[in-house]
C-alpha cells in the first residue's frame, strides 16, 4: 500500500450555510462508503459511491482502492485519505484526495459514470484473472481478444497516466513549498524597486505558543486559503494568525502577494499586518486581532434572539469601506484591486469600525492605470461584476458591485425592498437607504465607464447635495436586452443571483 506520492485538490469554494450539517453529512457518507468499499462482508469490491443531499444541493462521493490491495489495506488507505480530506479541504464543496493506491472525492455535481442497468463504473477496473485464458482466433487465422484483455490493458494504461500525473503534481508543489525566506520580494509595476520584509518575520515557535499550538479553541474561522486562530504574544499582545492550507489555493505567489502588498499599506479601514512566517513549509500571516470578527456574522449568523445591526451602524460601516477602497485605488503608493471584497472580508474592531482584509487575490496596476487583463477567475462568484467572469478584465469598478436583482425593485419603484427585514421594525433613515442602493445600481452599469469612482462615491455617501444621475438596467439583468453572444471564457455559465 503507498501513500507517495500524493496530492490533495480542493476545488476553493467553501459552504458558507448550513456548514456543520454538510461536514456531518460528508463524514457519515464516506464512513458508509469505505466500508462499503473495503469490508469483506460487503463483497470488498473495492470501490464504492453514494450521493446525500442537503436541501437543494446533492453531494456525489467516491472512494476506490487499486485492485491489488487487501481488504485491510484498502481500508487503511482509505481511512488515511479521508484524514487528509479533513485536514486539508473541511467546508469546501468539493475535494479530491489521490494517492498509488487508493483515491476519495467528492462534488457537488456528478463525476463518475452510472450505467443503464443501474451499477457504477468506477475511474479504476478491478484486475484481471491470473489465470491466463486463451485467445480464441477467428476463421481467418487473425487473433480476437477477449473483453477481459481489453479491459485489463486499458485499465493499466489509465492506473499508469493517473501515477504518472500524481507525480508531476506532487513535485511541483514540493516545488512550490520549498520557497526560501530570501525569495519573498516584490518587483513594482512602475519600476524595479524590490521591496523586501525581513523586519516582519516571526519564528514558528512564537507563533505555536501564542495560539496554544494551533489549538481548536483558538479557532476563529476558516476560508478558502486556510483558517484563522487568535493568539497572544508574550507582551500580552493579541494577533490573528492566517495559517495557509498545505492543500490551499493560495501558493507562494499569492502569499508574497499578500505580504508585500499588506505591509505597504497603511489605513483605519484596512487590517494591519504585523508580520509572517516561513518555516517547515508552514505559510503563515499575523495580524491586528479584530474583536468583532467579520461583518458575515453580524449579517447573517446572528441568533433569532439578538438585535440586528441597527442602519446607523450599517451606514457607518458603508462610509468606512468606501473611504478603504478610495484608498486603495487612489490614494496609497500602489494602485490596487481587490478582487474578492465580500461581507466575510469585512472585519469590524471593538468600536465597530470596518477593516477591508484578505489581500491575497489582489491586483496591483500601474500608477495611471484603470483596467487590466488577467488570466483566471478569483474572487467569490456572486460578489464579482459580469464581465470578469466572461472577459476576465478587472477595473477599479471591480469592488463597487452589488447584485443586479436591486434593479427589479428599482424599477418597479419599490426599492425599500431590498431593505433587511429585520430592520423594517426598527428606525432607520428611508433617504439614506435609496440613496445607497441608486448608488449601488450605479456601479454595475454595463458600460464600466459609467460606473462612479471610489472619490465619487465617498462624495455620495458624505453629501446629500450632490445629484445622482439614473441608473441604466444593469448588466445582465432580467431586463437587459442583449444582442451579441458572449462565450464565457472560463466555461461558467450564466445565473441570475438573487440576494441571501
């Protein structure tokens, strides 16, 4: 049984509801399945699927073992896959796990084959017979191979490229985790000054002992790149640490990113970062610890029992942001786009003031620059403006999107709406509210040229004197008539989003 190489692939984009029903649904399911799988009492066919559902979502499982293990082997394998899973993908909504001998994967879209008579054809075909059978000829004198030959030499082929492109991922990423503290450098897009940040680096050891060796209580939360622990250093100081995921998304490039980019900047409405750390192949990030924890929470995952954040506050919250992204695309030393800007990166101190974070997705752009190409999708779908996900552009328009369902009660003059419910009962300022919903009709016009600057928006939100000009249907909206086809280069398809 090997267990090397191997490689875990998780696909980045994490259950944000109903979180611990799907881990609990996930772990029963492939319980189920390995010993469906693996057990001599079940035939040890050494594969075995099953698909769960959770409300409007069917999760499809696979677990195999080459045909050459043992019952318990298989198991084992198995069982050693499944730890990797959670360690490595918990919460994602899909993950493969692939090691010689055995594999586990799941999706939230069906990937393996069901044929008619109702069984499962598996990615891998069990052995052949040893014994060997002869091969009948026809009258000819030509050599007709029996099914069994062609499918053991087909089998083989597929087990032979499946390892053979294990290996080739398994050393590239060793490739990728043996970066070198030296190597964390950033060439400017104006220039060719390299900016280096030795001053910032922690020990691992520091690091252990002020989260308790990454301890569960410590925990705070987990993203797609990895999760976040609060620790408290020996002056009594209290951090977040982002501990990067050995399987995440996030490499050595994003995390140089992130780094470079944080330690430039310097603003209330964005986290501060202290430092990182590069030691045993561990990525890690330290920041400000953020009492509040995410504006997520305070959104959506508050108790039935707990007010609501009353519109002041949320209003408040609105300038803050505003005046953070004003920074990060006018005002710093580098032009910056976001890329992935969403409640949960929303992070709110004691006094409740917001902190834009998590620059690992961000784009730097020249001093003078306002758009620019890039080659893959990032960012959260749903919180990202229609034509990045068809054109792959980014513009400083980017981060000003809201969802174009607002349109359909703009237009049917009932834009209060959109208002949360939960505040209807409570005081809130009904100018204020239009006022920010026009403004968020503004920038998903399709034409991005048409859409506000941060400056412009900040002016917006601080002054009630300034007139703001009528929104146009938005991009891709129910309304939006559109004539030519525009094939998603990224093969995503199109989907009216509608606000949770």
């Amino acid at each position: 049984m090997d267990e090397d190489p191997s490689a875990a692939l998780g696909n980045g984009w994490n259950f944000t509801e109903s979180r611990e029903r799907f881990t609990e649904l996930l772990e029963n399911t492939m319980s189920d399945l390995v010993t469906a799988a693996a057990d001599d009492r079940y035939g040890a066919k050494m594969f075995a699927t099953k698909e769960a559902s959770l409300k409007n979502i069917t999760i499809y499982s696979l677990v195999q073992c080459t045909p050459d293990l043992s019952s318990s082997d298989c198991h084992k394998c198995l069982e050693s896959a499944l730890a990797r899973l959670r360690s490595c993908c918990d919460g994602q909504q899909g993950a493969n796990i692939l090691y010689p001998s055995c594999n586990v994967r799941y999706e939230t879209y069906p990937f393996y084959r069901i044929n008619t008579t109702g069984s499962v054809t598996p990615l891998l075909l069990p052995s052949p017979p040893t014994t060997p059978q002869a091969s009948p000829t026809g009258s000819g004198g030509k050599r007709k191979f029996s099914p069994k030959i062609i499918i053991a030499v087909g089998a083989s082929i597929a087990f032979v490229v499946l390892l053979f492109s294990v290996g080739c991922y398994w050393r590239s990423r060793r490739r990728a985790e043996d970066i070198k503290y030296n190597d964390i450098q950033y060439e400017q897009n104006a220039g060719n000054e390299v900016t280096t940040v030795e001053s910032l680096q922690f020990d691992l050891g520091t690091i252990r002992a002020a989260t308790n060796n990454f301890s569960a209580d410590n925990k705070l939360g987990e993203g797609g790149f990895g999760a976040v622990y609060k620790g408290t250093l020996s002056n009594g100081q209290e951090i977040a640490v982002k501990r990067l995921a050995r399987c995440s998304l996030q490499g050595a490039t994003e995390f140089k990113n992130e780094v470079v980019l944080v330690a430039k900047l310097q603003h209330r409405n964005l986290t501060r970062l202290l430092g990182f750390c590069l030691e045993k192949k561990e990525m890690i990030l330290v920041y400000e610890f953020v009492p509040n924890k995410s504006l997520n929470n305070f959104l959506f995952d508050l108790p039935e029992n707990q007010a609501p954040l009353d519109w002041s506050s949320r209003y408040r919250i609105i300038g803050g942001i505003a005046r953070g992204l004003l920074y990060l695309h006018e005002d710093s030393r580098l032009r910056i786009i976001h890329r992935d800007l969403k409640s949960s990166n929303i992070l709110l101190d004691q006094k409740m003031n917001p902190k834009i974070s998590d620059f690992g997705t961000a784009k730097i752009c020249g001093v003078d620059q306002t758009q620019g190409n890039t080659n893959k999708v990032v960012g959260t779908f749903g919180y990202m403006p229609p034509e990045y996900n068809t054109r792959l552009l980014d513009s400083e328009s980017t981060d000003e999107l809201l969802l174009s369902y607002a349109w359909k009660h703009w237009r049917d003059g009932t834009p209060l709406e959109l208002l949360d419910q939960r505040l209807r009962d409570h005081s809130y300022t009904q100018n204020e509210v239009i006022r920010c919903i026009q403004i968020g009709l503004l920038c998903v016009q399709e034409d991005p040229a048409d859409r506000p600057t941060m400056a412009s928006i900040v002016l917006m939100l601080n002054s009630n004197s300034v007139t703001l000009s009528s929104p146009k249907p938005p991009a891709f909206s129910p309304q939006h008539n559109r004539t030519e086809n525009m094939p998603s280069v990224n093969e995503i398809s199109s989907t009216e989003i509608y606000p949770r």
